[in-house]
C-alpha cells in the first residue's frame, strides 16, 4: 500500500520584523553617534574652560609686574606725564572697547618667570595703566580721583574725580588694565584699580 504525504509550503513572509528591525538597528546607530559627539562637546568645552582659567591666573603677574612700576615711579615722581614706552598714560582712558587690538599697541609685555613671553601655557601678558585724572601732565588734585574728606554733611568716604583736596594729600589712583592672550583664541581683559601714596 502506498501513502500519498502531502507538505503544506510555509506561509509566505512579508519581512515586517526585518523592516522594523532594520528601523531599530539605524536609531541605535544614530543614538550612539549623538552620545559620541556629546562627549566629544563636553571635552571641549571643559578645554576652553581650562585655557580660560589659566589665562585668568596669568593676569596677576600682568597685575603685580605693573603695581611694580607704579611703585617706582611714584618713588621717582615720574608719573605726571604719559610714558607710553611704559605702557603708562596719565589720565583716564576715553575707550571702552578692551577688545580692541589698537588700544594694545603701547602695551608692556610681561615674561614669566623664566624670561618667555609667551609663557609655558601659551599666553601672552600684557598691562597698560591709566591714572584717574581727567587732565594728562598735572600734578594731583581734584583733577583726579581720590578719596573725599567727610564732612558734618557726608560721612565716611568715597572716590570720586572733582571731590576737595584732602589735606595731606590722598594716594593716587590708578586703573591697571592686563590683556592675556591664550590658545585657541583665548582671551582674558582684566581690570583692577590701584592706590599709590
């Protein structure tokens, strides 16, 4: 006797799973590019951070390098006039872009330590001082900013430019302005003012 086997041919598939797995497969790829190019981001932004920072560190050396020279020039009495090879100018400054690469040109580079300007991380230091007077060439007076004596009607104390003659004469001021100049285009403008007597 013969049997007669009959097979059913299977189904036939329409391939849904390998679409959606095909989908899947590209959302995990471009999900993996985003958190690569994420961390790739956040390193370079925590560089830019740490030129900042060492940019900023390296105006004190712009800041004391000037305190120095204001320090031996009152000494000598040499700070009446402007003494633009020094950096130094004796009234107020009219700009107010800090930016700007014109104002720098009389600035006083400063060398680290070991005599390299720029210094080991790259950044270059540079001071230009102004004193706070509204007149360049005149002897302190109410010309410049000083601390104002107090009176019944005011008291404590203030700086202003124009205030009376304080009797002994108050400490000059002055404004020290340090440009740093770092990697990748980095750049710091940092500003103190400064009391000589």
């Amino acid at each position: 006797m013969t049997r007669i086997v009959s097979f059913k041919s299977p189904a036939k598939q329409k391939g849904v799973v390998l679409f959606i797995s095909l989908i899947v497969l590209v959302a995990m790829t471009l999900a993996g590019i985003a958190v690569t190019r994420s961390v790739d981001t956040g390193n370079v932004i925590a560089g830019n951070v740490a030129f900042k920072q060492a940019t900023l560190a390296s105006a004190d050396r712009g800041i004391q390098a000037a305190v120095a020279f204001l320090t031996a020039g009152s000494n000598n009495g040499n700070l009446i006039h402007n003494i633009p090879t020094s950096g130094y100018y004796s009234a107020n400054a009219t700009h107010t872009d800090w930016t700007d690469p014109s104002i720098w040109v009389d600035g006083i580079a400063v060398p680290d330590s070991a005599g390299n300007s720029p210094d080991a991380a790259g950044n270059t230091v540079t001071y230009i001082i102004h004193r706070l007077c509204l007149t360049p060439g005149t002897a302190p007076d109410k010309n410049c900013a000083q601390i104002s004596q107090a009176t019944a009607a005011t008291q404590g104390t203030s700086m202003a430019t124009g205030s009376e003659v304080r009797v002994p004469p108050p400490g000059i001021f002055y404004r020290v302005s340090v440009r740093v100049d770092g990697p990748r285009d980095t750049l710091s403008i940092v500003q103190t003012n400064v009391e000589i007597k």
